[in-house]
C-alpha cells in the first residue's frame, strides 16, 4: 500500500459520514518522512483535506510542519478550525526575508503581507489556550507581529516561545505578554534578568502558576527572588541554565534569599558548580518554601539540595543499567559536568551510601559505670521530618533527559519497532504471496503531551 493509502480511506470515510466527522476531536497526522517537497507537499494536501472533514477539530498531534511565511493548504484548514485548542508554530527560514536581512537592519524584515498573512491565521481560534512558538534556522517573527497575533487569543493560558533573535523577542515584548497561567522561555538571547524583574511587576504576569526559563543564562539571583516573590499564584517553577546566578556585589543578603509561601515544585538544574544550589538550600532551611513539596536537581553537585529534602532509602532505577550513560559513564575527562538523569542518580544514590555506611548516633549501655553494649545508628542523607520529596525521575518515561524538550515532541518518543506490528504474514498464504497486498508499517505511537513542557 503506497504511502498516504490510509489517510484517503480515512477522508473518504469522513466525507461520507458527515455525522461521524462532527465528533472527531484529534488527529494523528503521519511522520514526515524525507522523501522530497513533493512528497511532503503532497502529504500536508491529504491532512490538510482531513482537517477540512472535522468542523469541530481541537487537536492536530504529532504532526508539525515548518511554516516559512508562505501560503501552505494545512495552515489555511487550521485557520478556519473555531475550536481548536492547541497549536504548534515552528517558523521556518524564508528567502526574501533572508535576502532582506543582508541589506537592511530590523525591524522591517517581514513585509507587509506576510505580517498580515500571518496575523489573519489567528482569527478564527477563539477557544486557542496552548501555543507553542518556535524558531527554526533563522526563522523569522518580528516583535509586532509576536505582540499582535497574541492579542488575537483571547482564551490563551499557555505559552512556549523558543529560539527566536534577540531582534524578534526580547524585553519589551515580554513585557507585552498577555495574561497567562502557563510560560516557558527557552533559548531566547534577549530576555535579561533586568527583563524578567520587570516582568514580575506587571499585571499579566500575576496569574502564572507555572513558569519555566530555560537556557536563558540569568546572571544574578535578584531577577529569580523577584519572580518569586511578586507571583502569588505560582506552583511549579524550572530554572534550567549552565551558569550559576549569584549574588550581585554590593547587595545585602537576607536569608531566605529567595522564597515562596505557595511554591509547591522546584526544577532546579545549573550545570556549573556556584553559589545557587547553596543558597537555594540555604532558603529552604530558612522557611522560605513553607508549601513545597518536591525538589528535582539533576545538578545537585554537593547534595546540598538533597539534605534539605526527606531521606530515601534507594533513588536508582533497575532500568539504569540499560541507560545509555551507564555505557558513557566514564568516557568523560575528569571534573566534566554531565547533565543527565542516570548520573545525578549515581551521585545521589553514592550520597546515600556513604550516609549508610557513617554512624550517626552512638547509644551506650552503662551499669555502675560500666559499659555493657555500644549499638551504632546508621546515618541517612536527608533531613528527617522534611515534608520536600527529591525526586530524579523524567517526564518522558525511560528518558536521561530530565525536563521534556522539543527533540521529544517532534520525535513521538521513539515509536516501537515495526515487528512489533503487522508483517503482512496474514497473507502468506495466497498464490501470489505477500507482495499481493502489501503496505507500509505505521509505527505506534506514544503521545507527547504538550501540557508537560510547563
């Protein structure tokens, strides 16, 4: 069966049943393969006529093309869905902007009709909540356009902008950011701690929940305390960067450093040793996290974080040994750092043991001044009574990632092998053989939710 077989049977079915297409919800588009822009041209005609079938379509997953500012069909049938949910951009390079860019500075870059194009696609989505916004190879999305086609959801509560210019999203277009109970900055070279200090004091910024700066490279501690601080109703905060935020010299430290009287989850991951992982603990023991309840820091180099939180008793995984760090382990110059899961459960379960193997206490039996018994207590790495979980566990199940990233999303977390399906053996039997009625193998898919990147 020749590739695009079944998404035909499937607009055809869909066609025909009228009554049937009204309560399809989601859509599972295939995997783009690289077989030529004809193809993949010819494959987003076919989704793009199946969304066209579904007037009350919410969802297309696991299927994100590039959108490089010109006309495509599957973008146009997205448009016109009123009650679609969630929407995936990953804008793509463009040549006349590129050639654009080499004579002129921005902004300017993306004409008119292109911005309008664009801004247009967003008038239909009423009920829009999650939007992810992505870069791809230079790709393009000025800081009007951004503040725009924002302004056009009105239903909008989670937001992902990723890997644009420092020319497209910066500080004042964070500043402009609607209201939202979700965020996540990612690799975005023109937020500054500055930016994000005054991000904390506008009024959108006070219904997040859920907040994660990703690869931004904060450099002081102040722009984190302030985002702590004024967010009254944030629960799950994630702070993911190379460099460690410190203390600006000059400023008066006062423990807690940083706190949070709601703060419920911590993902606290700096890969470079420094004074953040101290300070954090040091806040912790100070009272300032009074509603937390777990801490994940897969760059917890001292433990320092993992002796604020309850003990455990064991915190490796049977499936380590199959990890793909336990063969890379010791492949490493000395003193490398290494961001991965199976390592800071390799450390943190040593940490362990060496608490295990330390007396803590010592209780001796004495009659009449003579010693009868010693017993030794063993020691425990943790903090008894603590009500704070350390937890190392990722959310893409048997990833050495912790925190979900956009390779996984685009990816499908790695669909079975295709044994695991039909092999057309049903057939075997028929004079011609196999090659009678033959198609092929759609690998399982397992979904990414989108809400986990928040």
């Amino acid at each position: 069966m020749r590739s695009g077989v079944r998404l035909k049977l499937l607009r055809r079915t869909l066609r025909e049943r009228r009554v049937l297409a009204q309560h399809v919800r989601e859509i599972k588009g295939p995997k783009l393969q690289p077989d030529g822009q004809q193809e993949e041209s010819r494959t987003l005609d076919l989704v793009a006529s199946l969304v066209m079938s579904c007037p009350n379509l919410e969802r297309l997953v696991g299927f994100y093309p590039i959108y490089a500012h010109s006309y495509d069909r599957l973008t146009y049938a997205l448009s016109t869905r009123p009650n679609l949910k969630e929407h995936v951009w990953i804008i793509g390079e463009n040549a006349a902007i590129t050639e654009r860019s080499q004579k002129q500075l921005p902004p300017g870059l993306m004409d008119i009709e292109q911005a309008e194009s664009f801004l247009q696609l967003h008038n239909s989505w009423q009920s829009l909540s999650t939007l992810f916004l992505r870069s791809h190879k230079q790709g393009v999305l000025e800081r009007d356009v951004f503040i725009q086609a924002l302004r056009r959801l009105p239903a909008l509560q989670h937001l992902c902008i990723s890997s644009f210019d420092v020319d497209d999203f910066d500080d004042v277009t964070l500043q402009s950011l609607p209201p939202l109970q979700s965020l996540r900055l990612q690799d975005l070279e023109g937020v500054t701690f500055w930016g994000l200090s005054e991000f904390s004091r506008t009024r959108s910024a006070q219904c997040i929940r859920q907040l994660s700066l990703v690869n931004l490279d904060i450099m002081y501690l102040s722009a984190i305390s302030n985002l702590l601080l004024h967010l009254k109703d944030l629960r799950r905060f994630t702070l993911v960067q190379e460099s460690s935020p410190e203390v600006a010299a000059g400023d008066l430290v006062f423990q807690p450093v940083v706190a949070s009287q709601q703060l419920q989850y911590i993902h606290w991951d700096i890969l470079l040793p420094g004074s953040a992982n101290r300070n954090l603990a040091s806040s912790i023991e100070a009272c300032g996290f009074p509603s937390l309840r777990t801490i994940r820091a897969p760059s917890d180099h001292d433990g320092l974080l993992q002796m604020v939180c309850r003990p455990r008793a064991q915190i490796v995984l049977p499936s380590d040994k199959y990890s793909k760090a336990y063969r890379t382990c010791d492949e490493g110059p000395p003193g490398s750092q290494v961001r991965t899961l199976f390592t800071a459960r390799k450390e943190a379960q040593r940490r362990i043991e060496d608490a295990r193997n330390t007396p803590r206490y010592r209780v001796v039996i004495e009659e009449e001044g003579i010693v009868q018994e010693t017993f030794d207590i063993q020691g425990y790495m943790g903090t008894l009574g603590s009500r704070i979980a350390y937890n190392l566990d990722s959310d893409v199940p048997g990833s050495d990632n912790a925190l979900i990233d956009f390779v996984d999303l685009f990816n499908g977390a790695k669909e079975v092998a295709p044994r695991d399906g039909c092999t057309g053996l049903w057939n075997a039997s028929h004079p011609a053989g196999k090659k009678w009625w033959s198609h092929t193998e759609r690998y399982r898919y397992h979904p990414i939710d989108l809400y986990r990147f928040f």
